[in-house]
C-alpha cells in the first residue's frame, strides 16, 4: 500500500489486526528523498516525503507499540540514513526528516530502557537501491560511487537488533559521517558536504 498518504498507517494496522496477527519486530524501512535545489521541487513532493519519512513512520510506532510493551518483547527498527548526522545541502528535506528519525528512535530507546522492548534506528549510507533514480538526482556522478549492497544493510540492521543497541551506522561512509562533524566546525561540514553531490 502506499504508505506516503495520510490514512496508510491506520489502515494497514487495522488490516493486520483484522487477520488476528501480532507484530513482534516493525521494521519502518520505507522512504524517499529529492536532491536538488529546494525550490525545484513542487512543495506537493516534500509533503508526500515527510509524511511517509516522519509521520507515517511515527504513528506506525504509536499503533504498534503498546502490544509489545504489553508482552515485554519485540521491537522495532527504524531506518534513518546517515544524513541523519549532517546538515545535506541539495537533500535538504530527507536531510532533515531523517535527522527527525534517529533522535525520534533513540527518544523512544530511552523510554523503553527499562522493558525488553527495543528501538534500533539504522542508518545506512550510500546503498545499490531505486534511491538515486527516485530521487531524480541531477548530478551524473552520484550512480558512480561506492555504494553498500542492501543485503548487507540489513544484516547489520538486524544484528545490531538483536543485541538490543540503540544505533547502528552502515556502508562506506560510515566513519566518515561520525567523525567529521567532531573535527570540524559546522560551517565547514556544510561546505563540504555540499561539495560532495557535485565532484
């Protein structure tokens, strides 16, 4: 189902509860961005894309989560990006509403600290998806970079789950996205990170 329109997340969890199933993981991978200048964009786009990024993402947790707390197991695992950690200029609104994801996740990790319940935010970096072609990027470049295979991806998703951690980061650019932002002002990270779509 398309999970961008406003009445998704309720419909799909009614859908679920009227087959009788229970949720033990909810994995919120779904997502897209756009990359090029802001203004390109019809604002029409960046509603659609926050509402799945952020909204869509959130209430899923609101709806499924009081069932798992209920049986003190479970969890779920959202995917953010590693622009999570860096302000990305010509990616601003994924940019942004993936920053949302991860301080929303370890938000919610910390409230569940004391359950069995866990929250693990993913955040993988470049990854061989439909991404780029998506977000209809206009920098030829971007498909010739080194990109993570999704099958990986989500390994370190799962394992990272699985041994109850709040964070994982995952690719090729994974110590540069945590290590940059500690050496550098934030001035410069915005340079550079705007540098990047374009070499």
């Amino acid at each position: 189902m398309d999970l961008s329109k406003e009445s998704a997340a309720k419909e799909l969890f009614d859908k679920i509860s009227s087959l009788k199933l229970e949720v033990d993981v909810l994995i919120n991978n779904a997502g897209f961005g756009a990359i090029g200048n802001f203004e390109d964009y019809e604002f029409d786009k960046y509603k659609s894309m926050l509402q799945l990024n952020v909204n869509t993402l959130t209430e899923l947790c609101w709806l499924f989560l009081p069932s798992m707390k209920k049986k003190n197991s479970g969890g779920i695992i959202n995917v953010a990006s590693t622009a999570s950690f860096l302000p990305i200029p010509f990616s601003t609104v994924y940019a942004g509403s993936k920053s949302y994801v991860l301080n929303f996740s370890e938000s919610l990790f910390g409230e569940l600290l004391k359950t069995d319940v866990t929250v693990t935010c993913l955040c993988p970096s470049r990854t061989k998806t439909n991404f780029a072609r998506v977000a209809n990027s206009p920098f030829p470049n971007y498909e010739s970079k080194k990109f993570d295979t999704p099958e990986n991806s989500a390994k370190v998703g799962i394992e990272a789950f699985l041994k109850g951690k709040n964070t994982v980061i995952s690719g090729p650019q994974k110590f540069l996205v945590t290590f940059l932002p500690r050496l550098l002002t934030r001035l410069k990270v915005i340079k550079l990170t705007s540098t990047q779509y374009k070499k």
